[in-house]
C-alpha cells in the first residue's frame, strides 16, 4: 500500500487545484483514467468528470479551501481521510469524510461522506 499520507495530500491537492492545468496534472499523475467519485451529492466516472466536480466546487465555493483533518489511516488498498471545506481564517462550514480505494497505488475510487454542512435556506 502507499503512504496514507501521501495519497490524502494528493487527493487534497486535487481538490484544491483552481488552475484546470495543475488540476489535470494532479489527476494525471494520481488518479487512475476510469476513477469514480461518488458522494450524497454528486458523482462523476473518469479523470475528466471527476476534474469537471472539482471546477464546480470551486465555482459555487469561490475562496474556499479544502484542508486535511487529522491523520489519514489505511490498510490494504484503503485509504480513510476527513478533510474541511472553508474560506481561510474562518470555521469551516462544510466537513467530510472519505474513503479512498487504490489500483497500483493511484486513487482509482472514492467513496465520500458530508459530515457536516450547512442547513439549506
């Protein structure tokens, strides 16, 4: 398995990465070509969808900031990470968990959790 760490702070990166270039070369060199993403709210098959999830978090969350929470723990192929979604110098509203499934050491799925989010208005 690969360092739990490392593949929360790649995952991490990806999600942060606002330039769709750095975001392509993040997904390129970490995440598998048939990656899925699925969480309550949206999902999405293969690098491209998942880089179109990632572009829209960004629009409806302009300035906000996804930061890893804790330590990141594994076993075998797994990789569980929580992580936050906030602007910076502020509580984060949004919180999450996820756990992430490896091929040959690349993110290859996830499986995302909110664990905590804002009341709809």
């Amino acid at each position: 398995m690969s360092d739990p760490l490392s593949i929360a702070q790649a995952y991490i990166a990806t999600w942060n990465a606002t330039d769709p270039a750095q975001r392509r070369a993040l997904l390129d060199r970490h995440w598998s070509a048939d990656a899925c993403y699925a969480d309550p709210m949206m999902n999405a098959t293969s690098a491209e969808g998942i880089g179109a999830l990632v572009a829209a978090v960004h629009q409806r969350f302009e300035g906000f900031r996804f930061t890893l929470l804790g330590t990141p723990d594994g076993h075998g192929e797994f990789v569980r990470l929580a992580w936050s979604l906030g602007p910076d110098g502020a509580p984060p509203p949004v919180k999450g968990s996820d756990v992430v499934v490896l091929r040959e050491g690349r993110i290859r799925q996830v499986i995302g959790f909110i664990d905590q989010a804002p009341a709809a208005a």
